[in-house]
C-alpha cells in the first residue's frame, strides 16, 4: 500500500518462514517481529484514498434488495481513530487504497492459540482419542514438550489469522496441573510481541477438569493474571457434578469481576441442565449479563422446535451468548433461532491445526460463509447481514440500508478487502489486501 509498510505478499512470506524453516522455529521470528513493528510504526496520522464503503441497499420493484450501493471516499486516521470520512479526492497527497472495500476487521470469538502445532509437522487426529477424557491423557503427554517453543509458534498462528483480516480475538488458554501457568504466561509473552498489530481477550480454561484434576488453586491464580473470562469444561461429564463445577466458575468469576466463557460439549440431559444452571445463575448475578458465554452447546442442537425457541428466549433475557464453530455433519446449531431471538451469537476457529482438529483455516470470514451455505443465507440482504459472524456484530450498513460503520471516532480496525460489497464478500471469501489495527498499517 506505501512504502512504509509491509505487502500483503511480503507478510505472507515472512510469516511462512517459520513454517519453511522446522527446527529452526527459534530464530525466525525475532527477525519478522522486527520488520513487522518497524512497519506499523510508519504513521500515526495519514489519509486513505479510493477507499470503497458501502452507502446503501439497491431495491427492485418488489422491494428485494438486489445490490449494495458503495462509494469511493477519502479517510483520515489519526491517533488509532478514524477522523474523518470525506468524499473522494483521487488526486489528495494520500496513500492510495485503489477501491477496494473497507470493512471493520475480523474478530475471531473462540480460539485457541496456546495450543496448536502450527509450525510444527502436519499431524491429523489420531483415532485413539475419542474421548475429552482422552484428549486429557493426550495433552498430559504432549504439553511439556510444546510449551518449549509455544511463544514463537503462538506468534506465527497470529500472523495468519491477520493475513485473513483478524485483528482480535479471544483465546481460551489451558490452566491444567500439567502446564500449570506457564501456557498462560507464554501465551501472554506472544502477545506482548505483537500488541502493535493484534489484541486477545483470555479465557482460563480449565481443560482437564477442574475437580477431575486438582485446579482449583491454579485457576484460582489465573483469575488474577490479567485474564478476562472464567472457562468452564463439561461438568458431568469430566468433574461429575454440575452444580460443584458451576459454582466454583461463577463464584471465581464474581470474585474477580471476570466474564464466564465455558466449553459444553455435552448434549442431552446433562448439556441442557448446565445451560439451564448458568442461566439461573446469571439472572441472579445480574452483574454477569452480557459477559457470560456458552462455547459449542451442542445440546441446543437436539431440541425440538418448541424448546428451542424457549431456551433462545431465556438466553435472550439472561444475556447469554452462545460462542460456535458452525459446525456441521451430524451437529446443526439452532444459529438462526439464536438470532431471531437476539442472542449475541459470536464465531471462532477453535482449532487451527492442532490434537483435537486440523481444520480450522484462521479466517473467521470463512466461518461466515459456511454459516451462509448451511443455514440458506443466499441473497444479498441476508449475505451482508451474515457479515455480522466475522465482526462480531459490527455491519457497514443497517437492516434498512442506512451506513452505521465506520463513523467519525469509531477505532481504526479496519480491512481493505477484493470484494464489491458484504455480500461478496462473504459469499466468496473474497481476499484480504491490507489490515489495519489501532490505526496501524500492518500490511
Ligand atoms: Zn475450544
């Protein structure tokens, strides 16, 4: 985009050297981080040019939308803000965004990024572990080994991710007896490294059980390690008591003025009566209303139609948020329910190539889109509202076509991406050409 700044190709490149280079993951990246913060250091202040937004809805005679309106516009950046948005002068002193399509950058809402073998060999799923409780046995094995070069490969997992636009995220971390704090602290290492170009909300999330192993004490003292959501894992099935597990996570969370933010995977009876628990809960606690979280929630995915609409009502009223991978096959979440209702539905990758699934690719974009194709969101209304699963609710343009996004003061978390519009965007999983974070060009 300007000289100052790193290409989108460059980034690429320099954040493939890690992976190109196996064993000598040590070296590479203080070399990349350097050229990276040198380039986000370029400017504070400066204009964008040709920068496409959108500025309303096209309709037809029956009042469908059939396309989205956009516009070329001069932006002002100053101070990791947004200035100024004003019409375009092609010939202004400017950097020059050549019409592509300014959309808020990605936030990726479940992820892992303590745990991965990205820059690592490639390594499928083994079939042994079937199980969480096998997952458990596994991790206790590996853990200590990849904790040894934990921050770099940490680094590089950020890198891709902004390669495909996410600025943000929040991570879950692993607080478990066998990496004690220390996949928290390296995971807060890596993000020091990068607090120029990517910011994360922590989950300390216990793993492997919280009774099932003994880590009352170390979550304990990760609730006040500079984490912002208590994590939760199955209570019946792994700790084998809902209400010992629940109150421990939400009287921690309370205690330190955190979020809730819980892994369930349990479906069924003992999926629902968690769902059912943390509910009460929150409508107790008002003050965790809005921060309190639910991750995958699979039983929601066996409710009939009725009960579904009634636990989407109540998640509604208590605040709940559901937190999906959009999965698929044998497990369809009841996302457009959620919505209708207006529970804040948020996406993540979860895993990006790791023990547990290597199919996470690091682009949330692409989560909106597989949510389109399963769920039937086909027209260019309901593509550009999808949008929403990549920006965590942010949308360029309101149901009726009015711009909301970006305004003069929002913070300058932006992507310029190949694409006419959202809807395209989404629909194609169109490429990102530049991030840009706080204001910070990061390529
Ligand atoms: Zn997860």
């Amino acid at each position: 985009m300007e000289p100052r700044s790193i290409s989108r190709k460059g980034f690429l490149k320099s954040s493939s050297v890690l992976l190109a280079a196996g064993t000598g993951i040590l070296q590479a990246p203080a070399a990349i981080g350097a050229q990276q913060s040198r380039s986000v250091k370029a400017d504070r202040s400066y204009t964008l040019k040709n920068v496409r937004l959108e500025t309303g809805f096209g309709y037809d005679e029956d009042g469908e939308v059939v396309y989205t309106k956009t516009e070329l516009f001069n932006i002002e950046i100053h101070d990791g803000k947004i200035k100024a948005i004003l019409p375009n002068k092609a010939d202004a002193n400017a950097i020059d965004a050549k019409g592509l399509l300014m959309l808020p950058a990605f936030r990726d809402m479940h992820i892992h990024l303590d745990k991965t073998f990205y820059g690592l060999p490639w390594k499928a799923k083994l079939a042994k572990n079937r199980t969480v409780k096998d997952m458990i046995a596994y991790e206790q094995q590996i853990i200590p080994e990849l904790l040894k070069t934990s921050v770099p490969r940490t680094e590089k997992l950020i890198e891709l991710m902004q390669s495909y636009g996410t600025n943000y995220a929040r991570s879950h971390v692993n607080i478990d007896p066998t990496s004690g704090l220390n996949s928290l602290k390296n995971l807060q290492k890596a993000l020091e490294n990068k607090k120029e170009s990517f910011q994360a909300e922590l989950v300390a999330f216990p793993q492997h059980g919280i009774n099932y192993t003994k880590s009352e004490d170390l979550m304990k003292e990760a609730a006040k390690m500079d984490i912002d959501f208590i994590g939760g894992l199955d209570p019946t099935s792994i700790d084998g008591a809902i209400e010992k597990h629940m109150d421990f996570i939400v009287q921690l969370a309370l205690d330190n003025n955190k979020g809730i933010d819980i892994h369930l995977h349990e479906s069924g009876d003992p999926g629902m009566k968690t769902i059912h628990y943390l509910i009460d809960k929150v409508i107790e606690n008002p003050v965790l209303k809005g921060k309190t979280f639910i991750s995958h929630s699979f039983a929601l995915a066996q409710l009939d139609k009725v009960k579904i609409e009634e636990t989407a009502e109540k998640l509604a009223n208590a605040k709940v948020g559901i937190a999906s991978t959009i999965p698929f096959g044998g497990t369809i979440m009841p996302i457009p329910v959620l919505y209708k209702h207006g529970v804040d539905v948020v996406a993540g990758n979860d895993c990006i190539i790791d023990w547990w699934s290597t199919f996470g690719t690091g682009s949330i974009l692409q989560k909106a889109n597989l949510a389109a194709q399963l769920y039937g969101y086909r027209t260019e209304f309901d593509l550009s509202r999808i949008l929403k699963l990549a920006t965590h609710n942010v949308l360029p343009l309101d149901d009726k076509g009015n711009r909301s996004w970006p305004k003069a003061g929002d913070q300058a978390d932006v992507v310029l991406i190949d694409a006419s519009c959202s809807a395209e965007a989404v629909s194609r999983i169109s490429p990102v050409k530049s991030l840009i974070h706080r204001g910070k060009i990061v390529f």
